[in-house]
C-alpha cells in the first residue's frame, strides 16, 4: 500500500474518530456475513456503528487524537461508537457479544479516550446520571439545612397561631 494511500485512510479515519470519545472495541472473527449484516443494522437503527480498521493506521490516528488505546492492536479490530453514552453503548452490545461469545470478543472500552474494563463500562453512570448526582450531592446538605433552619421556626409559628386561636375562642364566650 503506497503512502498516499495509507494518508488518505488515515485522513479518513480522523474525520470519523474526530469527535468520538466514548467506544468499544471488538474482534470478531469467524462471524459469518448474514449474522454480520444483521447485528450491524440492529446496532445502526439504535445509533450505534461499527467500523472494522487497520491496526497500524488506527494506532496513529488514535494517538494524534488522544484516544490511548494500549494493547489492543492484535488481530481483528472493530471500532464501535454512537448512543449517547459508554453506558448504553456497552449495554446494547453486551447481549451481541453473550449471543456470540465465541465469535466476538471485547477487547477494551474506552471513556472520554481513557481505556476501562467492559464491565466498569456496564456500570458507568451516564452523562445525565452523572450530572444528577452530583447536583443531589450538593443540594443534599442546602436541604439539610434549610429544613434545620425552618424547622423550630415553623414549630413557634404553630404554637403562636394555636395560643391565638385559643385567645379568638376565649374572647366571644365573654
């Protein structure tokens, strides 16, 4: 292969990886096409694609885009990417892999171009879950003591207005 050509697929390469932070990398081997096709126009209706590289030209362009991604450049690589989370990524493509447990195999995820073990991706939050805790963790100890603060107040309030009900009740019946 010339290097021109070697340059024009790794262009390639950047243009599709240019924005991908969040993957999954596959071997597949043995598959055969029907079930192939198959799996990727099931992944393609959910958003998710695949995208099968050579090792070489994919270790270079990963490491100009920050993606490091050790280790994993033996045999057959696919490169799967899309949802809107590793979360539902990994979860889509863990009934795949189960189906197939002999003819696909994980290599790696990767989150925000950071390698993680499969299964801590399965267990990741989300982006929006991410952001929820984060925003309950620092509303929890506001509410905490806002309730503290309103608490007694709403307790002397209570009693003032009881004592003043008494007082209406007592004033007629004289």
């Amino acid at each position: 292969m010339s290097k021109a050509i070697k340059q024009l697929q790794m262009d390639s390469l950047k243009v599709t990886f240019k924005d991908v932070r969040d993957l999954v990398m596959l071997n597949i081997v043995g598959l055969n096409a029907i079930d192939d096709n198959k799996i990727r126009l099931g992944l393609r209706k959910k958003g998710i694609r695949l995208h099968q590289v050579k090792n070489s030209l994919c270790k270079r362009v990963f490491g100009e885009l920050g993606l490091k991604a050790d280790g994993v450049w033996e045999g057959n690589t696919i490169v799967a990417w899309g949802a809107n989370s590793l979360k539902e990524l990994s979860k889509e493509l863990e009934p795949i892999v189960k189906k197939h447990e002999k003819l696909i195999k994980v290599k790696t995820a990767m989150a925000d171009g950071q390698p993680v073990p499969f299964a801590t991706a399965l267990t990741m939050p989300t982006r929006l879950e991410a952001i929820g805790e984060v925003i309950g963790a620092i509303l929890g100890p506001a509410q905490t003591i806002a309730a503290q603060l309103i608490g007694p107040a709403a307790q002397v309030a209570s009693q003032l207005q009881s004592i003043a009900d008494k007082k209406e009740e007592a004033a007629p019946a004289a």
